[in-house]
C-alpha cells in the first residue's frame, strides 16, 4: 500500500519535471560528426578523387545499393567510372564505410532526403562527391601506398623502403 | 427543491457537456500520461494540439465497420452501445447544482449503482460475441472481476447512506454541508475508489483489456465507430465516476460562495479525472486472481467492518 502511494506521488512530481522531447522541425537535434546519415564521396588532400574503384563497398552493402565501374586515368590511378548510390534502398548502416581502404566513401550527419520523385533518390557520382577530404584530413592513398602510378614508383611513398635488390648479395 | 430540475436546456446541456467531456478527455489523458513520462503528447494539431479529438474522431468515423464472419452479428452490434447507454444515463441522477439536473430522484444512488452494474454486460458480451479467445478471456475477466468488486462496493456507499439517512444524491450533498463525507466515512472512500476503478475498467484494474496479455482483450475485434462506442464509453464512465464520488464524498457542489456551486462541481469533478488517469499513469496492473483475493478476503471484511463502526457510532450518537 505504501509503494503504490509512493510511486502515485513520483509520477505527479514528474508534471515538473521539463520533457525530454526535442520538437524535430523547430528544434534541430544536435547530431555528432560520427553520426550516419547521407554518404558522400571524399578527395584527397591534393583534391584528387580518394575513390580507387575497388568495389569493396558494393560488396559490404547488404542491400546491394552501390554501384560502380572501375577505370584508370592515364597516370595509371584507379577511379570509379560511375558511382551510383540508391539511396532510397540504403539503410545507412555504414558497412561501406567501414569496408572503404582509402576512407573515400563516408557518411555524414545529413539525414533530410525527402524526394516527391523516388527516382531522385538515385544519387551519381557527381552528386556524391564533395570537394573536401570530409573526416580524415591527411589520408592519400596513392603517397602511403606502393603502387605504381606514372609519376610514383615502387619505393617511393611515404615510409617506404626502396624494394630489396634480389639480383646482389650486399645486406 | 424540484425548482428547475430536468427542464430541456438541463437535459441538452448536461448531455452535450458529457459527452464533450468525455471527447476532451481522449487528448486530455493523453497530454497528461505524457507530461508525467517526461514527454509532449500531441501538441501538433490546433491549437495545443486540441484538435486531435477531431482528427481521432474522423479517423473512427471513416474506419472500416468490420463485423467478423465468425462472430454472433447481433451480440457484436449491440454489445458496444450497452456501455455507452448505461454511463450516459447515469448522469440522469447527478446532481450537479441546485435547479442543474435531470431527475431528483429518492433513491438515486441505487439506480446509479443499477446502471453502473450494468455496463459489465457490455463487456462480457462483446467477449463472448466476438468469438475469439482472447475476447473470451477478456469477458471472462470481466465476468470475475464484476463478481469480486461488484459486493463491496454497495457496501462500502452505505455508511455515506447511514449518515445522511437517504438514497436521494441531492440530500446527501446536502446532509454535507457541516463536512464532507470523506473525513468520517475515509475507509469507505478507499473501497468505494478501487470499486469504481474496477467498474470503469480503468487504470491499474483494466484486467478485461490488458493489452499486454490480451492484445486487446474483449475489444480485439472491434474497430471504426463500434470501438469508438467503447472508447468513449470508457472516458464517460470516469467522468460519471469521479461525479458520484465528489457527490457521495467530496461535498458535491458545495463549496466557498466566490464560485457558483456548478464551477465547484465540475473542478471536483476534474480533479478527479486528473487523478484517474494518474493511476493509470503510476500503478501496475495485478492479476485476475490477486484482484479476487484482494476483493473478497480484504475489502469486502473492511467494508464490512467500515458498515459496523459507523453504524455503531450514528447508533450512539443519535440512539433509536
């Protein structure tokens, strides 16, 4: 009897107690850089495409949403020919993030995407990608990796080594 | 006293007012179930977002009237409007000022106790009609929890009869003007709540609709305008509640002259209101058969007792 008097009290004092709604239009919640809404497409710190058309992403996706052809340029980079993200299938579970090497594709705390036309929700790459270099500011993929592009050789990326000669005995 | 009893501005008023009550409430409840879990409620349409009875309404109007194919077609029909007719003509008793009332009636508090007892029929009907075994389980509830709190809570009003000496409401407002009848008569007060949470369903004794258990209990199978019945059926016998036991209890329309006796009324009555939906609001519900133990081994003796004493005490005070 004492409990339920109890707990009849601590619920009327919750008529002061301010409410925890947040009144979406008018209020803007505040979300965090790390929040998963819109994907974007990223550059590089040089301003080149970080996207080298691996396909990874296409892969990780669970609702098969990404879609891309791989090419090259004539400096021997690989970059998507088209990048086609539908987002009306995406759920925005971030899988193609986390499957990106070159931390290209991310997401981003945009999440108003309200189209009257569904086939608007069909984003290309032009659409997708942005000029910046989005979350990770220093990453370049082809300066920390050793392939081989026309103004780049083995060897010559950030901490690298130049390649063991086989052919000598020196150390 | 009959002076402006039951005239046709008294009957279309009070039936008006009633059932916008009750309309009202559906937000009502809604804003203030929201205000204690921290929340809004609806706030969107109109102005506070009033309007949401409108647009609940309309929705209930424009819903498919479905009539199950396995269902008792009659019994369905009707099984709804049982509750809405009975708490609607209890308020043919309340008095709720002097000259504002439908009928003055001497044994007003039986015929409200008739009418409220009726309105289980509603429910265990709908039950059984609907041919469903949750439904069933619902009327059966109901059926069981009618039999456990339908005892005490005739008995748990007549010490309130033994101090007023009538069964006319008017007079027992009347019999307390020296003081309500809540201080002598608290214990049947407590007994006289629970019975009437029980007989409106209501609250943490919604045992017949339970919509944890029984998804919807006996008004699984209804939908558009025959649940609406039921809905508002339900908000009517609050407001028919809460009336009775500021009438029996809470010194009716009496009150300091710097409000008219009706403005008494109705605050009491709402304060009542607010506060059955703070039950709802904060208590859980318990099981069918805890309410059975509860009923017959705890609050029938304590009426009992209650009857006694007071009994006993207007015996040795007023002597034969």
């Amino acid at each position: 009897m004492r409990s339920q008097l109890r707990s009849l009290w601590e619920v009327l004092k919750h008529t002061f107690v301010k409410p925890d709604t947040v009144e979406y239009p008018e209020e803007k919640p505040a979300l965090f850089p790390r929040y998963r809404g819109r994907i974007i497409l990223t550059r590089d710190p040089d301003g080149e495409e970080r996207c080298v058309a691996c396909n990874l992403c296409a892969v990780a996706c669970p609702v098969d949403c990404i879609a891309l052809q791989k090419t090259e340029d004539k400096n021997g980079r690989w970059y998507p020919e088209f990048f086609r993200i539908n987002f009306s299938r995406c759920i925005l579970c971030g899988f193609c993030e986390e499957a990106c090497p070159t931390n290209a594709i991310q997401l981003t705390p945009d999440f108003e995407m309200c189209e009257y036309d569904r086939q608007n929700m069909v984003y290309e790459k032009q659409h997708l990608l942005i000029d910046g270099t989005g979350k990770y500011h220093d990453y370049n993929f082809y300066r920390v990796a050793g392939m081989t592009i026309l103004d780049k050789d083995k060897g010559q990326a950030e901490n690298e080594a130049s390649p063991i000669d086989v052919k000598t005995l020196l150390p | 006293m009959n002076t402006g009893i039951g005239d046709a501005s008294d009957i279309i008023g009070i039936l008006v007012s009633v059932i916008i009550t009750a309309a009202l409430l559906i937000w009502v409840e809604r804003r203030l179930l929201a205000v204690w879990q921290d929340r809004l409620g609806p706030n969107r349409v109109g102005p506070m977002g009033l309007m949401q009875v409108v647009a609940d309404m309309i929705k209930m109007f424009f819903k498919e009237d479905w009539i199950p194919p396995f269902s008792d077609k009659l019994v369905f029909v009707l099984a709804p409007t049982i509750v809405f007719i009975t708490m609607l003509t209890g308020f043919a008793v309340i008095p709720f000022a002097p000259g504002v009332g439908i009928i003055d009636f001497n044994f007003g508090l039986l015929y409200f106790l008739a009418l409220s007892s009726l309105s289980v029929y509603s429910i265990v009907l709908a039950g059984y009609a609907s041919n469903n075994k949750y439904s069933l389980l619902g009327g059966l509830r109901a059926a069981a929890q009618t039999v456990s709190y339908e005892v005490f809570m005739g008995i748990s009003i007549m010490g309130v009869v033994m101090l007023s000496g009538t069964f006319n409401l008017r007079e027992i407002v009347e019999a307390q003007r020296d003081g309500w009848f809540i201080i002598p008569q608290f214990f049947g007060f407590i007994i006289f709540l629970i019975a009437v949470i029980a007989e409106s369903r209501r609250g943490p004794l919604d045992l017949p609709e339970a919509e944890q258990e029984l998804v919807g209990g006996f008004h699984t199978e209804y939908s558009g305008m025959k649940f609406g019945m039921f809905f508002v059926g339900e908000y009517v016998a609050i407001t028919l509640s809460s009336a009775i036991i500021v009438t029996l209890f809470f010194g009716g329309w009496l009150g300091p002259s710097w409000l008219p006796p009706l403005v008494w009324f109705c605050l009491k009555t709402a304060v009542g209101i607010v506060f059955f939906i703070l039950l709802r609001g904060a208590l859980p519900r318990p099981r069918y058969d805890q309410l059975m133990t509860f009923g017959w081994k705890v609050l029938l003796p304590a009426g009992l007792l209650n009857l006694l004493v007071t009994g006993a005490v207007v015996l040795s005070l007023h002597g034969t």
